[in-house]
C-alpha cells in the first residue's frame, strides 16, 4: 500500500470540502476517479484520513491554533492547512501509531509537491512544535 498516495487522495478531497459545498463522499470519488490505480489498502487509508479529519476537526484546528502563534487557521493556504491537518489526525487521533518523525516527513514531502516554495518549511515549523 502506499500510503503516500493515500495520503495524496485525503488532502484533495479535504482541498475540496474546504472551497465546495459538496458531499464529502462526493469528494472522496471525485479524487479517487481522477487517481491512477490505487490499492485497496490505500483506498481505505485515505478514507480513514478523510473522515477522521473531518470527524476530529474541530479539535485538530484548536491544536493547530495553539501552535501556529502567527497564522490563523482560516488564514492558512488551503494546501498547508489540509497536510497540517492530514498530519495532526495522524499524530494525535490515528489507532494506529507510527513515529511522528515519520508522519511529520510525509507532510513535508506533500508540501513540496502540492504546496508554494515555503509550504514545506511551514508545514515543518507547525508540526516540529509537536516534538518540543
């Protein structure tokens, strides 16, 4: 499974949800009908990040807030803000734990494909906070 890939389809559908007023299982299709051939494993990865971020997501803003002194969350480039929060989920909520250094590396590397030439570097900033 790769779970990059999942984690690709989960900050689309997420990108969506936040400009669109669509049915987040519509967005969840509309990514996955555009993705190349994905696994079934990482089908239901992504679907697990989709709806566990949105199911916690209040809380993972809250967190977000908390350690992002300069930006506001609603304030955040949509990219950013979706990996930020990709992560958070996988950090906080996630059953399944793997090291943060992991979690953290994959945001980073989502924020250089999907996000501006500062992305990476702030998506890094707002997470490393977490180790502190």
């Amino acid at each position: 499974m790769s779970r990059r890939q999942a984690r690709e389809v989960a900050l689309q559908a997420l990108f969506q949800l936040d400009y669109n007023e669509i049915d987040q299982t519509d967005a969840y299709d509309a990514v996955l009908s555009e993705t190349p051939v994905l696994s079934d494993s990482a089908r239901e990865y992504a679907k697990l990040l989709l709806d566990g971020t949105k199911a916690h997501l209040a809380e993972i803003d809250a967190w977000i807030t908390k350690n992002s002194t300069e930006w506001k969350v609603d304030r955040m480039p949509g990219v950013d803000r979706n990996i930020t929060r990709i992560a958070v989920f996988e950090l906080q909520f996630s059953e399944e734990k793997m090291a943060p250094n992991i979690i953290i590396n994959e945001a980073v590397e989502l924020a250089k494909k999907f996000g501006t030439d500062a992305s990476a570097r702030f998506v890094n900033g707002i997470l490393g906070s977490m180790l502190k």
